[in-house]
C-alpha cells in the first residue's frame, strides 16, 4: 500500500499550474483525472493528477490570496520511466514556465544512478522528476 493517499498544493494562477501540470506530467505518464471548478457547484477550483482510469495522487488547489512556498526542505518528486522521459519532462517545463533548479542528467551527489531533472514550478514549488530504477 502507498504511504500517502494524495498531496495538495496551493497554486496563484489554476489555468497557468493546469497548462504547466498537464504538459510536464504527460511526459511522465500521468494525466489529469478531474477538475473542479467553483461554478460547477465545488467549493473551490482544483485539478488532480495521477495513473489514468486510477484516483489522483497530486492535485492543484486554487488560493486567490497568495501562495506561500515551503522552503528548500520541501519538495516534490514525480517517477519516470526513461531517462528520456526525464529530460522530456525537463525540457517542457522550462518551455512552460518552470524554472531550471539544478538541471537533467546523473545528479552523483544523490547517488552513482541518479538520473533526474530539477525545476522550480511557476509557483516556486521546487519539483523533480526522476528515474524509478525499477521502472
């Protein structure tokens, strides 16, 4: 059994964090798997990610009065499959937004395999993704 049933994020701008999410996770195959929007009758707007056909793991929360980033203990690490799919990923969020926070490729210092891409989100939200070696 997963240890976390989903996190949540707060985001500034939902169309902005929806066209980045929708991108950057395709990459790494993950879809969108709802979205709430306040006229639909929710009580806030939001969008979930995870597996396709599967419940969201990751979500997006709107909050109109700011966001407020954790700091750089905190961060959020996607699986990929490839390295393809990492540098994928790397490159559409830097198109879309992101931020390079440390760059794609063997990052040794996390150890002799690790293959993965750092970013900064459009938020500020320090996010990777990163080969599962079992993947």
């Amino acid at each position: 059994m997963p240890l976390l049933h989903h996190l949540s994020i707060a985001v500034a701008a939902l169309s902005r964090s929806v066209a980045f999410y929708d991108a950057a996770l395709a990459l790494l195959g993950y879809v969108r798997v709802w979205t709430h929007e306040i006229t639909a009758g929710y009580r806030e707007a939001a969008a979930g990610y995870g597996i396709a056909g599967a419940d969201d793991e990751f979500a997006i929360r709107l909050r109109a009065q700011g966001v407020v980033v954790p700091s750089d203990g905190f961060h959020i690490a996607f699986r990929a499959t490839s390295p393809e799919a990492v540098t994928a990923f790397y490159r559409a969020a830097l198109e879309l937004g992101g931020r390079d926070n440390g760059g794609a490729g063997f990052h040794p210092e996390y150890g002799p395999d690790y293959f993965a891409a750092f970013v900064l989100d459009p938020d500020g939200y320090r996010i990777v993704a990163v080969l599962d070696k079992e993947g």
